[in-house]
C-alpha cells in the first residue's frame, strides 16, 4: 500500500535530515526500516534478555567490580558476556529512556538532549547531584561490551556506542548520543516487553523491586520458580540466601502494594523453596497465551 504524499514528504526530509548526522546515502524506506517500533509514552519497552538475567543487577550503592568477559546469569538458555562495570537497574533505568527518546529517528543518528530533559523524563529534579549520577550512569553504560545470544537472535556491541557532552554558553548543558543500529536485532518478534512506567518510577531507590517487576513483566504466565533461582537471577549480593529471603519479602510486597495502588493484579506467595506470582497479562500477552492455546487444538 502506498504512502500518502504528504506522509511521503516528512519522510524524506527525516530520512535526509539522518542520512547527513550518518554520512550515508539512506532511502526514505530503508531509513524507516531501521528504526525502534513506536510505544507509548506509559510504557518502557525493554528486551527481555535485560529483564530475564543479571545484566542490570538488584544491587545497592557502593563499589561495584569491574567485569572481563563474564559470563551473566540468564534465563531460559539465553547467553550474556558481559564487559564492563556491574551495571544496576539506576542504570536500565537510563538505558530505557535513551531508547525511549531515541526511538523517533534511525538508530546509528546522533541523539541531541539536554540533561534537563533527561532527568525530567526520568522523573528527576534537575540537581547538581543528579547531574553528576545521570553522568556516571552514561559513562558506565557506554563503558560496555556484550555478545548476547536469545532465540535464534545475537547482539555484540556496546549498550551505547557513542556518548559526548556540549556545554553552552548559557550552561546548558547537552548531551549526544547515538546508538548501534543493530540493536534492533533486540526488539524483533516477541523478543521484548512493555514495562509499565509508572509502577517502575514508584519503586525507585528499591532495585529488587524493580527488577522483579520487570522479570515478571516478561512472563505471560509465569511458572513456580525456586528462590535459590530468582537470587542467581536477579545478581544479588546478599551474603546468604537467608538474607536473601528478607530482601525478596520486601521487595515482593512493596511491588503488591505499588501495583495495587496503581489498579494492577499482582500477589505471591511462597510455598518452601518455591515462589508462585500471579499477574494479569498485558493484551499482547493475552493474544500471545491464546496463540499459544490455538496451536495445542
């Protein structure tokens, strides 16, 4: 089906507009190949190999060690080697909304925002101090190498491939940003989630919270799973796993709670060694389950 001509029109001009930032010769419907897939504003549509592993870790401030080709726990026969800093869900947090605001034009292009900007769709108060975290979280995640393989899929390359600072005179301060085209190799088929935005900025500063919110996010229907397992997952550094078993309590009903304020289904319970949750799957879940049920007939 053709596009509209004044469809057609925004089109070259975005399209010129991106291939003069690459240096590339880029036809309007190559360049609108190589594109994110459009989300709502609501929503964080994150791969679900950063939502089912280690890679951004449930961990607290302070130092973090430096990793050379580890090897990160992953779920469901995925594969992470990772180079780089430890990375934390402050960290995804960043990552998401890069991609979030990128996801308007070809990735490879440069991506110009403020750091004002950046805070204020992150939900931070523009401070000197967030300044200073919003740049250490850019820095480690440029500051990164991974090969992943998910499904019949692979990615190598950095989490974010290029990262600069302009500073104006008027002390603005403004970042670029460009992603690695191939990244888009993460968002094919079913390969991602939409993480409710709001859930996840109401649980900031409680990163178990997080990233079993987004783990569970990833599941249409998710299976009992053994509390040794959701530690190695989530990379907590809990001395024990009795510790461990406090910080999960916590974290599971701070998110109950979150969610239900936010008229959202979401309970657990833990049977022995097993943790069983319940949540209401999103509607692409839902067509997804009944895919699923149709294939069995």
């Amino acid at each position: 089906m053709p596009i509209p001509a004044r469809q057609r029109a925004l089109l070259e001009a975005r399209c010129k507009s991106a291939s003069a930032q690459l240096g590339l010769e880029l036809s309007p419907d190559s360049w609108a190949s190589n594109r994110l897939p459009q989300w709502s504003d609501s929503v964080r549509r994150v791969p679900n190999i950063a939502l089912r592993s280690a890679l951004f870790g449930a961990i607290s401030k302070g130092r973090r060690p430096y990793l050379e080709r580890s090897e990160i726990h992953a779920q469901g026969g995925n594969s992470v080697i990772y180079t780089g800093v430890m990375l934390d869900q402050g960290d995804l947090d960043v990552w998401v909304t890069v991609l979030h605001m990128a996801r308007a034009q070809a990735l490879g292009a440069e991506c110009r925002v403020t750091a004002y900007r950046l805070l204020k769709v992150l939900g931070r108060t523009d401070t000197g101090k967030n300044r200073q975290i919003l740049d250490r979280h850019l820095s480690r995640l440029k500051a990164t190498a991974l090969q992943l393989r998910f499904g019949e899929h692979s990615y190598e390359g950095s989490l974010l491939q290029e990262v600069y600072r302009e500073h104006c005179e008027d002390r603005t301060r403004s970042y670029v940003i460009r992603l690695n085209p191939k990244l888009q190799t993460l968002f094919v088929g079913d390969q991602f989630t939409e993480v409710d935005w709001s859930v996840r900025q109401a649980l900031h500063g409680k990163p178990l919270a997080q990233w079993l919110h987004g783990f569970y996010a990833s599941h249409a229907a998710p299976f009992p799973l053994k509390i040794e397992t959701l530690h190695r997952l989530c990379g907590s550094r809990a001395s024990s796993l009795s510790d461990y078993k406090k910080d999960l309590r916590r974290a599971f009903d701070s998110l109950s709670g979150v969610s239900a304020a936010k008229g959202q289904s979401f309970s657990y319970e833990t049977q022995g060694a097993l943790v069983r949750v319940k949540t209401t799957p999103s509607c692409s879940q839902r067509r997804h389950l009944a895919r699923m049920r149709e294939a069995l007939i």
